[in-house]
C-alpha cells in the first residue's frame, strides 16, 4: 500500500478479513456490497467492468496488473459499469497506449464505482474456488460495521437483477450489410454482441420484459436472446415471452439466453459453486469434436437432466457442464458461452453464421 490513498478493508460474509487500500469512488456510506466473484481474463478490464451480466457482484481480477493501458470510449460493452465494486492485486499508477484517453481509476470515480487494491487476490481466489462464491463488503468504515454489512448482503441469487440493466425503451441498430431483421432481447446485452449480429442485418433491440406479441409484429427473421445477470429463476415473464416463441421464428441464446430457453423448454437450473468467470475455458464441440477456448461469465448453469426433442451440442471440459444445446423439432439453438469474445478468443464467432443459416433454412416455413 501507499500513503497516498485510505486503508480499506473487505469482508467477506463468513467472518474473512482482508486489508488493502481504497480506489475509485468512495460510497457516501463508506460501505460497499455483492456477491464476490474472480475473474481470470489477463486483458480486456474494461470490457469486463462494463458487462451488465456482473450486476449485483463484486469482481476479482486475478491477473495482478490491473490498468496498465487505462481505459478508452470504444471498449465500452454498456452504457456504464453495473458491477458493485472491483478487487486488484496492483492498480497501474501510468497508462501506456496510444488508445487510452483515461485511467482506470479516473474511470471507477466517474461511474461510481468502489474498489480496493493492495490484497492479496491469489489468498482471496483460493478462497472462493474452496468456499464459494459469497456476499461480501468493503470499504474505510469501521470494522464492525463491515462485518454487519457483509453478514446483511444479499447474494444473486432469486433476485431479478435484468430489470436493474436492461434499456427502458427500444431501439434500432443499422445493418452494417447483411439482410436480416433480428429483434434481441435485452436481458444485460453487450455492444460486441450487436456488433457481430448487425453484420447479419438491421437489429432491435427490445427491453427484457417486451411482450411476444410486440416481438412477432416487427416481423423479424429471427430472434436473440441475449446475456445478462444473476439467476434465471425469478425471470418467468421471459421464459414464458420465449414459450410463445419457439416455432415460430428462429432463435439464437448466448449465456442467460441459453439459460431462458432451456428453461422455456422445461430444463431445471442451478448454481455454481464460484461460477464460469474468464477467457480460457475449454469447451469441446460435440458435433465436430473440436476444442474451443471461450469467454465465460455466468454463476448460473443449465442441470443435465434430460430435455425432450434437445440436442446437447457442448460440454465443458473442466466440470462437464452443460455448454450448448440445439432443438430437434424447431429452429433453436444456445450456448452457455460468449462467441462474440469481447474480451476473450475468437474461437466461437462462427455461431452467428449458423445463426444465419438458420434462419435461411426457415425462410417460406421450412425447417
């Protein structure tokens, strides 16, 4: 630690103690709370702070660098930062590149975000993976009110987190050249996400609560469901929008989306113990028996217990999760992962041409 910034501490709801320093913005109570998670990614921070699926959770980097190359408008995922606060080994003091037009610290003040630097993150992810993920709280308060801030907060779990991320009105992103017209559900979407699926045609964009009635009448080619945070249970009114969907138009789910429409079709979901947070999963491709390294980000996973008329298309490699499942009788498919990688590996991004090809075989209500 410096002199330079306030002793902070963090508490996480089993009793441990961690001391560090304060960074970003300083909460009027002095306290910060969420479900405290790591993240593995050793690049991408920016991408990963502004993700909406990290809504209600406090995030670890485990990579010990954090802000070396500071943070630019481009990189931006969603409008702002929804996570509740950031865990770093070591905070850059310079950054170092020729996009960067801030620092990462600037960057946390301005969207009031907390965090706390200077801990021991490998102690503090050992942890986790051991225990769980759990409620924490940070900040300069006093001891004991940290430790009843953390014994008070609440983890993700049967909250409806969705509608604290996602647009309040809808709206259109252009074509960047193909055909299509695709209506995505907002459930915590991203900006690479809309990026790589205006490539198939103009998108939009809906809130998560919009009725599949309004959907159908934009007459779209096909239909997204995008990611998003926390658990899935509570979000009955998207289960049922995509119940009322399926056969209809086609349909194409990344991550909560996966969940949603395995839900819809009857699959039970449950939690990790300290969730999938990172850039190095591997996932193997049951159809092809290749290996993919994907982007991951969800404490939430579809149960393998058999869903009718479904196809599981990938596992996990790691805990042999479900990662992917495809529908026999109508035109939909899902995957646990992020092919848009953003940040992460590129080794995915070939689902949006299956997207593509799937609604080119629906067109005149073939299937």
């Amino acid at each position: 630690m410096t002199n330079s910034r306030e002793l902070s501490r963090l508490v996480l709801t089993d009793g441990t103690i961690f001391e560090g320093e304060s960074i970003g913005a300083t909460p009027t109570s002095g306290v910060t709370t969420g479900e405290a998670v790591f993240n593995t990614v050793m690049s991408g921070y920016q991408e990963v702070l502004t993700d909406p699926s990290y809504a209600g959770q406090i995030i670890t980097f485990t990579y010990p660098h954090i802000g070396n190359y500071g943070v630019n408008e481009e990189d931006f995922e969603s409008r702002k930062p929804f996570c509740s606060g950031v865990i770093v080994r070591q905070l850059s003091r310079r950054t170092s590149n020729w996009r960067s037009t801030n620092s990462l610290d600037a960057f946390l003040k301005e969207h009031e975000v907390a965090g706390i630097a200077g801990i021991d993150t490998r102690r503090l992810t050992r942890h986790l993976r051991e225990e769980g993920s759990m409620p924490a709280a940070f900040g300069e308060a006093d001891l004991d009110d940290l430790i009843k801030s953390a014994e008070k907060a609440l983890p993700t779990d049967g909250i409806d987190l969705v509608s604290t991320v996602t647009c309040k009105s809808k709206y259109i992103v252009p074509s960047l050249g193909g055909t299509r017209r695709i209506v995505a559900y907002d459930f915590g979407i991203k900006s690479t996400i809309l990026h790589h699926l205006s490539q198939l045609g103009e998108v939009i964009v809906v809130p998560a609560s919009t009725p599949f009635e309004e959907v159908l009448g934009h007459e779209p080619d096909g239909v997204f469901l995008s990611n998003g945070p926390g658990d899935p249970a509570p979000l009955d009114y998207a289960r049922l929008n995509i119940s009322s969907l399926l056969g209809k138009v086609p349909i194409f789910g990344i991550c909560l989306g996966h969940q949603l429409l395995a839900a819809s079709l009857g699959a039970e979901t449950y939690k990790l113990p300290f969730g999938h947070h990172g850039g190095n999963h591997p996932v193997r491709n049951l159809r092809t028996g290749a290996v993919e390294i994907t982007s991951q980000n969800h404490n939430y996973c579809v149960a393998d217990g058999g869903i009718p008329s479904v196809d599981l298309t990938h596992v996990n490699l790691n805990d042999e999760t479900i990662e992917g499942l495809r529908c026999q009788e109508v035109p939909a498919f899902s995957v646990q992962y992020h092919p848009e990688a953003g940040p992460g590996p590129h080794d995915s991004q070939y689902l949006f041409n299956e997207f593509e090809e799937l609604m080119s075989s629906t067109e005149g209500g073939k299937f």
